[in-house]
C-alpha cells in the first residue's frame, strides 16, 4: 500500500484529492501542523512512513522551497497540487528544488490514477539505491566510490562531463549536456530529462553523507561542479583507478 502526506493550510480544501487518493488505496494524511514541524529532527521517523508528499496548491511559492529544503535527503515523491502547469523554465527550477511532478487539481480520477503510477514506476526504476549502506559514512572516499556507483549510467555520463569540464570551461551549458546525452541534442523534452537528471545527483550525493553543495545552477549559462564539492572529489578519487570515476559504461 502507497502512503501518502498532504501539506496544506486548509485541510477542508484537499477533500477531492483526498477522495481519488483512498479510491487508488493511498492511505491519506492532511495535515497543516506538520507545516511548522518538518525542520524538527523528531519529524524524520514520521516521514519514514510515506512514498508521496502532495503541497496544496493554498501554499505559496516560498513556503514551497523551505518544505523542498526540509524535505531534502529523504527518498519522497513530492508533488505539487496546482491549478495551471507551470512554464518550462519554472519546471527546471523547481524539479531541480527536488519538485517530481505537478498534479492538477482538477484532473479527473484516471488521468491522476495514471500520473502517479507512471511517476511511482519511474521512482523505482532510477532510485533504486536509496537505501545505501551506512557503515561507511565516515570514509569520504568509499563515500564517494559508493556514490559513483549508485548512479544510473546516464547519471555517470552527466557527472562525468561536469567533471571533466570543471577544470577548463568550469561551466557545462544545457546544449552541451543534452549534445553529450542524446542524439537528438536539445529538446524542450531532454531539457526537461536533464534537469531531472541533475536533481537526482545532487539528492543522490546528500544520501550518500556529502554535505554542501554539490552542483551549482548557474541561470542562463548551465551547471558546474562547486568548487568544494570538486577538491572532496579529487582528494578522494586521486588514488583510484581513474577508469572507475570517469567512463559512463562502468
């Protein structure tokens, strides 16, 4: 059974949604309180609980990134409920803010049904790995081995490239990311793939004990490695064969 949390600041307000979600056999909770509570460290073992957070479309966008920023680390589908889809360029913001997918609100029950089971299979499929060993937590170098290895391969040809074009250019524009990826280069679809793509590195890189930031948006330019995260990186790659962290067909 799926479990999901709906955060709102008007529970009377997520009756529809609550209602499609328990007809799919989602068991539901609604709840404004945990709104001031996510930041708690006591708040974790609760999430543990859920697959799927849902964010009503009553809170605003700022409200929206401190939940995304609390929610960080813990492997959730979240889901924003909203009346209009956003644009392309709001997309990538938010996908990379750890933002899945958008739920309108006034779908009706199949074409909801369908959207979160196609969201559910695709979670599966390229996070397998969120429950990673814990033991080595304390040894950044098999930290950074067991997070090489966890990526997908397209993961490891995304990282792959940042990493290789740090030292030169520093900066890796979306044209040249999806160039490198796709054969068909630059679609609004591979755009939209990509930023996925680097959300899922940076989520994967918070579970696997990297603190900070790992991967820099830089709007209107591209992505580049930050410049801690870069020489944690190389001081702890240095004495592995270099094969392992730099060919996506490992």
């Amino acid at each position: 059974m799926q479990h999901a949390l709906i955060l709102t600041k008007n529970m009377l307000s997520e009756t529809e949604i609550v209602q499609k979600l328990q007809r799919m056999s989602y068991e539901t909770l609604c709840s404004t309180d945990l709104l001031s509570r996510l930041s708690k460290p006591a708040t974790g073992a609760f999430l543990a609980y859920f697959q799927w957070v849902l964010l009503s479309e009553n809170l605003c966008n700022q409200e929206v990134e401190e939940i995304l920023k609390n929610l960080r680390g813990y492997p959730l589908l979240v889901v924003r409920v909203t009346e209009t889809y956003p644009s392309e360029e709001d997309q990538t913001y938010w996908k990379e803010l750890g933002l899945a997918d958008w739920l309108n609100k006034d779908a009706g029950f199949e074409d909801t049904r369908e959207q979160l089971s196609t969201l559910r299979k695709l979670h599966q499929q390229e996070n397998q790995i969120l429950s990673f060993p814990t033991e080595n937590l304390t040894n950044p170098s098999s930290n950074l081995d067991n997070l090489f290895k966890s990526f997908s391969k397209t993961e490891k040809k995304v990282f792959e490239y940042l990493v290789k074009s740090y030292p030169g250019q520093g900066v890796s524009s979306r044209t040249e990311l999806c160039t490198h990826l796709w054969r068909d280069g630059e679609t609004p679809s591979n755009m939209s793939q990509l930023s996925c793509l680097i959300n899922k590195v940076k989520r994967k890189c918070v579970l696997h004990g990297i603190t900070g930031e790992t991967i820099t948006t830089l709007w209107g330019r591209g992505y580049k490695l930050n410049d801690d995260f870069y020489k944690q990186w190389i001081q702890g790659t240095k004495f592995q064969d270099a094969q392992i962290y730099y060919s996506a067909t490992n």
